[in-house]
C-alpha cells in the first residue's frame, strides 16, 4: 500500500515540521508513506533566505514596495537567518523528502502512483493565497488526485473556522469525495457537521501518537542550552500579557528566561537569552529541559503536554481556538490564560495523562480504519 501525504512540510516552523515528521511516521506502519513534496510558491516566498516578490510585475506597486522591504530586511538579518535556515531545512531533506521527486509547484503535476493520499495536519485549509478568497488551496482539498484513489484527511485544520470557505462550492464538493475526515479541532468538527452534513471526527495532534521516549531519543544529542533551571518563553505571537507572565513566573519560582520565537529581529540579536537559531531540535531539548513553559504557540502546547511540564497558554488571540479545544478535551481549560494576574501553580498530569492515552488509542483506531 503506496501513501502519499500532503501537509505544510518545508515551513520553517517548529510545528510544522514536527508534525509533518509525526505524519510520516505514524502512516509509515502501515505501508509505504512519502511526503509529496507539494510547495507552490505563494509558500515558498514566505521562508525563503531572500524575498524575491518584488520582482513580479503583476501585483500592485504598493504590494512590489512592501515585498521589496522585506528583502532588505531579510539580507540584512541573514547572518542571524543562516544557522536557523540550515538547522530547519536539514531537518526536512534528512527526515522526510523523496529525493528521487522533483520538487512540486503546480498541483496538476502531482505524481499520481499512490493508493491512499491523506492531507494533514496543521492549518492545510487556511486561506493562504489571497487571490482565491475565500477558498483554500484546493489541493489539500484533493484536487488533481487519481478517481480511484482513497482520500482521508487526518487532523485537518483551517485555523479559526471560516464558514464562507466550507459553504464555498468547490470546496464543498471535494470535501465530500473524503473516503475519512479527521480534523483536529472541535469547532471544525461542527462547523463541517453542520454546514457539509457530513460524518467527521475529531482526532489529535499526529505529534501525539509518537511514542514520547522516540521524541526524547531524537534530543539525546542535542547539548543543554542553559546549566541554570530555566522557563522557556515561546513566542510565536507577539503579546504583552504572555511576557509579563513568562516574566512573573521566573520571579516567583527563581528560574532563568530563555526565549525563542518564529521571527528574527535585529534588536533580539543583542537580548539576552533569546535564542534566534534553533532548529526543530533545539526546540525539543529546549521544552524537555525546561522546568516551566509559557507559549503562544499551539504546538509550545503541544509539547509541553506529551513531555508533561508546567505549562500556560497565554496570549493567543484569535488563534485561541485550536490551544482552546485541545485543552477542553484534556481537562486542562485552566492552563489556557489571557492576564498574567493568573495564580501559579503545577500540573497533576495523572488524569489529563488517562485521557490523552485512550484519545490517542481512538486516533489511532481513526487511522487503522480509514486506511481499509
């Protein structure tokens, strides 16, 4: 049994690859699974050591002097850039591209040899291209895929739910040729239920379903990065409220902050324990190793539960949703913040961990059937 997956793979995102890997992973124990390298260029651009948009002659002068700031941006921060774009791009060519594939740009090219394709996870029905409003690429709706294929979508998500994209025409009729659909957050859920009137289920994380000792193996090689106990502040999206706590916590428990986040800056070069330059391991040793951890990032979450630390939530704007559901179905409402008044206290994991293995046995279960 061929499978083919399609998912955000070469985002240089801590997520985003991590989960791309968990995906390969789980579906490769039930037959031959490859990552279709599936990365037209409306992704490219936004990871690209250069941004070379400025020099499309079909969109608008003020979009060619926007894109043009951001290439001179990202020449400027290049030698911050380099090491983290080397760390994340070996990652993906070591753990998941066929190099035997060409790289692919145009959805009509996609190699047409698998059995089954799944699309998952991460926000592969997000509105990205903005020129297609409000529909998402059609290709992670299985467009361009073989009739007789089977097309299962595993934990799926588009972000906050927009109920204009699920009503659009075309992405309702490819919905509806899924064999399974599987989609990470409730709301999603209802809103395909309701809107599509179609059978979906809710499944986790494909980071989840690896073993947490094959995560902890993958760091055994990756060196401390602070002797001092720390708390590490994960800041993917900018907020006050998420710092100020990061900032009260290591005052009250006596801890180190070390920081990270997805985007270098010029004035973080010179700011003490922020860390530009960690790659998708370095992320991982970095939330093992921490004693506490306050994140804005779904996946900051997502870690910090499966190697079980003292965690918050916080700041998450309208990318609450997703950190929201997960948290709701693991009894942990109460790690998910939005002041940093919040009291500090730790996590009894002994519940949350009997409800996450039975979830995680379901998903599974969600896998072994649809692949039938």
């Amino acid at each position: 049994m061929k499978i083919g997956i399609l998912t955000f793979h070469r985002a240089h995102n801590y997520g985003a690859v991590l989960q791309a890997y968990a995906m390969k992973f789980n579906y490769s124990a039930y037959g031959e699974a490859e990552l279709i390298d599936y990365w037209p260029d409306y992704h490219g651009a936004d990871y690209d050591l250069l941004d070379k948009r400025f020099l499309n002659k079909n969109i608008s002068f003020i979009q060619r002097i926007k894109f043009l700031k951001s290439s001179i941006k990202r020449m400027l921060l290049a030698p911050i850039r380099l090491t983290r774009h080397r760390k994340f791009k070996d990652f993906i060519n070591n753990h998941f591209i066929n190099r035997n594939r060409d790289l692919i740009v145009n959805s009509k090219d996609l190699p047409k040899d698998f059995d089954i394709y799944v699309y998952g996870s991460d926000q592969i029905w997000r509105v990205y291209d903005m020129t297609n409003y409000p529909r998402p690429d059609l290709t992670y709706l299985g467009e361009n895929t073989p009739e007789t294929a089977k097309l299962i979508a595993y934990a799926a998500s588009m972000g906050q739910v927009n109920n204009e994209t699920l009503e659009d025409e075309d992405v309702t009729n490819l919905l509806s040729k899924f064999d399974s659909l599987g989609v990470r957050e409730k709301p999603l859920m209802e809103a395909i239920s309701n809107i599509n009137c179609l059978n979906v289920q809710q499944v986790l994380d494909p980071t989840f379903l690896v073993p947490k000792t094959h995560w902890e193996e993958m760091t055994n090689d990756i060196p401390r990065v602070c002797e001092e106990p720390y708390l590490l502040f994960y800041s993917l999206i900018n907020s006050d409220e998420s710092r100020k706590l990061a900032k009260k916590i290591c005052k009250e428990k006596g801890l180190k902050l070390i920081e990270i986040n997805g985007f270098e800056t010029f004035s973080g070069h010179f700011k003490s324990g922020l860390i530009q330059s960690a790659g998708p391991l370095d992320f991982l040793k970095l939330i093992y190793d921490a004693e506490y951890i306050v994140s804005t990032s779904f996946h900051g979450v997502v870690f910090s539960i499966l190697f079980e630390k003292n965690f918050y939530a916080c700041g998450m704007g309208n990318h609450v949703a997703r950190v929201a559901s997960l948290l709701e179905i693991l009894e942990l409402k109460e790690r998910l913040v939005d002041s940093s008044s919040a009291e500090i206290n730790n996590i009894d994991y002994s519940n949350s961990k009997n409800i996450l293995n039975s979830l995680i046995d379901e998903s599974r279960l969600f896998i072994e059937l649809s692949l039938r």
